[in-house]
C-alpha cells in the first residue's frame, strides 16, 4: 500500500557533482593532514599552502 507521492530522484549529473565535491573535500583534508604532521618546516609549509595567491587565472600576477 502506497502513500501516493512518487520519489523524485537527482539527476546523474547532480549526483556526481555532489560526490566529486565529496571527494575534494576529503583530498583536502587529508592533504591538510599530512601537511601538518610531514616533519616539514614552517617555511615550507607556507610555500606550498600559498603557492597560488596573488595569481589570476591565467598565472600572471595581479598586480601587473
């Protein structure tokens, strides 16, 4: 015996967006996690952590 309303499922693509962001999410935090135990040295450790900052999209520098 039904209750009457249909289940209405998210796309395919919905779903795999959703999982794939799932998975950076946990990448990320796993990366942050070896980060803070590698033994590396405070300097380095910014080094690679903003290794990216102060770039546009196409790698050249903002402020140029």
């Amino acid at each position: 015996m039904g209750t009457g309303v249909s289940a209405r499922r998210y796309s395919v693509v919905a779903i795999l967006l959703h999982w794939t962001s799932a998975l950076c999410v946990l990448a990320l935090v796993g990366l942050g996690l070896v980060m803070a135990h590698a033994g590396l040295t405070p300097m380095r450790q910014f080094q690679l952590s903003s290794s990216t900052k102060g770039t546009s999209r196409w790698g050249s520098p903002c402020w140029s």
